[in-house]
C-alpha cells in the first residue's frame, strides 16, 4: 500500500535489517527498540489489524511469534521476551506488526511504559545476523 512504510520494507524499497523473509511474513528490527533485539513481524500483505488477519495467515503468524521468541533467548541470550501488539490504539503504523522484545529480569521495563534506545553504528547488523543464524539452525 503506497505510504505504508512497512508495505515498502516488504517491498525492499526502505532498507532494514531484517531477521525472517518467509512467503507470507517478514520480521525486522524495529528502529526504535525498547531493547537491543527489539524485532517487528508483519504479514507481507497490508492488513491493517489483528481482526484483519486472513485466517489462512494465522497459524503461520503465530508459529513465526514462537520462533522469534525461542530466538530472543537462544541467539541474544535473553532470559525471555515481551511480545505485544496494538490494534488502532497507539499502533504508530497502520500495518499489522507484533513486537517481540529480548527481556532479563531486572532490565527495567514496567508496565506498558516503553523507552526507547538506539543502536550504535552497524550494531543492528549484528543483531540482525545473530538473529538470523538463530532462526535457520532452529
């Protein structure tokens, strides 16, 4: 969808760094993460919100949430991971994505209070790559 920027990361006309390329779905980097690892999964097709999801896509959505979660712990050695998603309300882009952040106790997020950090030059490559391998040895 023209002016979607996630319609144009799938597209590969905005550059990110991504860490899954399926059929149906990509994951990336979020560029603003509330963690280093911080990824957003999104249907390569513009849907809108969770109610939007074409049924055929469920499962799959799902499947590649628990994936990126085992590799928050396996390839970022996370402890765990938050993984949450906004329909309308303080969805900052009008595309339905999941966030899946790397979470260790005592990192100090609470509640629903997101701050934010930056990546170093070429660190979001790094995680991305970690990231990466993590899902194709999986």
């Amino acid at each position: 969808m023209a002016g979607c920027v996630f319609c144009e990361i799938v597209a590969g006309d905005t550059p990110a760094d991504v860490v899954m390329d399926e059929p149906e779905l990509m994951a990336f980097l979020d560029r603003r993460p509330v963690f280093k690892g911080h990824v957003l999964l999104v249907p390569r097709v513009h849907v809108v919100t969770l109610p939007d999801l074409p049924a055929g896509l469920r499962d799959g959505f799902l499947a590649a949430l628990q994936r990126l979660a085992t590799a928050m712990v396996d390839g970022l050695g996370a402890q765990g991971s938050f993984v949450a998603m906004n329909n309308v309300v303080s969805q900052s882009v009008p595309h339905l994505h999941c966030h899946v952040v790397p979470r260790t106790k005592g990192d100090g997020l609470r509640g629903f209070f997101w701050p934010r950090t930056k990546y170093a030059a070429d660190e979001a490559a790094s995680y991305a790559d970690r990231l990466r391998r993590t899902l194709a040895a999986g």
